[in-house]
C-alpha cells in the first residue's frame, strides 16, 4: 500500500483536476504518482511543466524517451517507472517486440547503435553511485548533438525524481501499466530489467 495515500479526484480544486487531466490525456489514465504529488499543489503544476517540456517537442524520439526511461528505472530497480515507461513505449507505437526486448538490447538486433549508446548512459546514470563515465559520453556524442544529449539527461534526470518517489512511497501500480507489462513479458523476463545488460 502507498505510504501516502493519494488523493482523489473528488479531494482536489478544480484547478487541480484541470491539471491532472495532462496526465489523463498523455498516459490514458492518472498515475497514482500524480495523485500523491497533489497534497502538494504547486509541486504537482512544477512537475507537470518538466514532464511537458521533456515530452515535449523533441529532437529525441520520444519512444526512445520512454526506453530511456525504462532501462534507468531498470538500474534503479523501480518497477513501478518500468511498467510505465515500456506501456508509454508501446503506446506511442515502438514495436512490441522492441519493447519485449530493452532489456537485452546490447544483444539484439532491434537496436542500433545510437540507441544502444542512449541506453548504456541510462542504465550507468541510473545506479547509485552514478557509474557514468566520460566513454559513455564519448559513445554518445558520436550519434547525437549537443541538444540530444541534454534531452537524454533530462529524461535520465526526471526518472531519477520519479524513481526515488516511488519507490521510496511504494507506489501502487495502476491496472492499465500492470496488464501491459503481465502480458507483455515473462517473470524471468520483467527480472531481467533487474540487472545490468550483457556488455556490447
């Protein structure tokens, strides 16, 4: 159970429900996440910008984004932000079967190697303490621009927000993210996002 319990619609100001409708309109349902954040309404409006921003027009694919999202969360070991990430990634149309595979995706020919220097960023970003190093960045710069590589940080930064709240609240996942990842992938294979990839 939730450590604080979110709130409910009823419970809200209107002006708040009008800003949860963001989250309605971007995911198809409001994280319970969201919900706890507006006991503290001006964070949840602050928090609601960042997210506008980084999903956003964009000079990164926000599928990628959501990937990107997914493997930090994997180094974390929030599950919560991992059964977010790959149900957003498969909504905004990246192959099933791509999804099925972040995990693995040093090994699998669903990846490129631009995606490939994205995502071994996120997942070293994502351990505490930070292993980033500067080849990773090296990597990173020979696929993408300066512009790109800060959108890549911003979306490894939000998640570390969101990976430190949630887990730390032990938020409860909504059925919507729980049946994408239940259908989606194995046990053995949503315990694989638990560890680190194979190196390329």
């Amino acid at each position: 159970m939730t450590r604080i319990t979110p709130l409910t619609m009823e419970q809200l100001p209107d002006e708040t429900q009008a800003a949860l409708k963001f989250s309605e309109n971007l995911m198809g349902y409001v994280p319970n996440s969201v919900m706890t954040m507006a006991h503290w309404p001006e964070l949840l409006v602050a928090f609601r910008g960042l997210v506008s921003v980084i999903y956003g027009e964009s000079d990164i694919d926000n599928g990628l984004k959501r990937l990107i999202g997914a493997v930090v969360s994997a180094a974390a070991g929030c599950q919560y932000c991992k059964a977010h990430t790959t149900l957003g990634a498969r909504d905004l149309n990246v192959a099933e079967e791509k999804v099925k595979e972040v995990w693995d995706y040093q090994n699998s020919d669903l990846f490129d190697a631009a995606e490939r220097a994205a995502l071994d960023l996120a997942f070293v970003a994502g351990q505490v303490p930070n292993a980033s190093t500067d080849a990773h960045f090296d990597a990173l710069k020979a696929h993408y621009t300066d512009r790109q590589q800060t959108e890549i940080i911003a979306v490894i930064s939000m998640f570390g927000f969101l990976n430190r709240w949630n887990d730390s609240l032990a938020t409860q996942l909504e059925d919507k993210p729980f049946e994408s990842a239940s259908n989606l992938y194995s046990a053995k294979q949503w315990q694989a996002g638990q560890h680190r990839p194979a190196e390329g």
